[in-house]
C-alpha cells in the first residue's frame, strides 16, 4: 500500500475505514493520494476490456500518468476516490469515484472492482462507503450513470436502494440515482 505524503484537510483519517465484505474479504479504504498513481496505474492496466467500457462507459486507450494523474490528484473537497486495498496481500482491491455538482448538493459516483475479487461484496462495500461519504458531506443524492449492459451493477445499486431511469439523450445509458436526505 502506498504511503500518504499530505494530506491537508485531515480526510486521510476521516474517509479511512477497515470494511469486512459479506464474501470474507478485508479492504483498508482510503482516500487517494498522488502516492498511489503506480498502484492505480497497475489495477487499470490489469483490468478486463469489459470492467474498463463499464468504469468509463467507453473504450479506454492508454493507461499512463496523464490518464491516471486526475484519479489521484484530486481536490477533496468536490472530488473524492476512495481506494480499497485488500488486507491479505496490500493490492489495490477497488475504486470509488465520487464527484460533486457545483451546487455541492448531488454527486456522481463511479466503482470499479479487481476481476479476481468479484462476487465477493467488493462492490457492494464500496458503494456503501461512498453513499455514507456522500450522505455525510451533505450530497441530497448520488447517482451513477451505467451502460445498459451492466446488468450486474444496476442490480447492485438497485439492491442498495436506487432507483433507475433511462438516461436522456443515450438509450445505451441508464441513470441510477439514491436520495441520501433523510426525512
């Protein structure tokens, strides 16, 4: 696992979390840091065709500093990718992307799990982690925007409480939105 070198608003600590997944699996979660732009460069480049065309809903080329700098570097304050390592060997395990309107009221989020860790409650731990992150900073809703294909996502998320809807302008894509205010 890398090391944090800054962490300025003190959320190193605050977003950081040891999850148990239903399937057994230990992640230490994080938030990133520019330290871990080789172990994110390494979890893309070993991805499938398919988990990249579902994380970026379109084919992705190369995978290098200038793609990789923005997922690491980020501000914290609207953006935030909270990165999951597994605890049996330290490799980067998952992903998830959270990324605010200018409002600061609604948010997109985006996971990706390692092919190897699938079926495992990766996904489902992440996607946890990012709505309390999200609820907690103040989001009124997070959504994601899947292919239509994800089939396996959209029912993960729809497991977890959101709600779908065709995705205007793109009848490949499909909107999956979760109100996070509570009344």
């Amino acid at each position: 696992m890398a090391n944090i070198v800054s962490d300025p608003q003190g959320l190193i600590s605050q977003w950081s979390a040891q999850l148990q997944t239903k399937g057994g699996l230990t992640l230490n979660i994080r938030p990133a840091s520019a330290d871990d732009e080789a172990d994110l460069t390494d979890f893309l480049r070993k991805a499938s065709t398919e988990d990249m065309r579902f994380r970026f809903l379109s084919a992705v080329g190369q995978i290098g500093h200038d793609f990789v700098q923005p997922m690491v570097e980020v501000d914290h304050e609207r953006t935030e990718n909270l990165l999951a390592f597994d605890d049996r060997d330290g490799r980067l395990a998952a992903t998830a992307m959270v990324a605010a309107d200018d409002r600061m009221e609604d948010a997109e989020v985006a996971v990706m799990v390692r092919s190897d860790l699938k079926g495992r409650g990766a996904g489902w731990s992440m996607l946890a982690h990012a709505c309390d992150y999200a609820r907690q900073r103040g989001f009124k809703r997070l959504h994601s925007v899947e292919l239509g294909d994800n089939r396996s996502a959209i029912a993960l998320e729809k497991e977890m409480g959101f709600v779908t809807s065709p995705c205007p302008g793109d009848a490949t894509l499909t909107m999956v939105s979760k109100d996070l205010v509570v009344d």
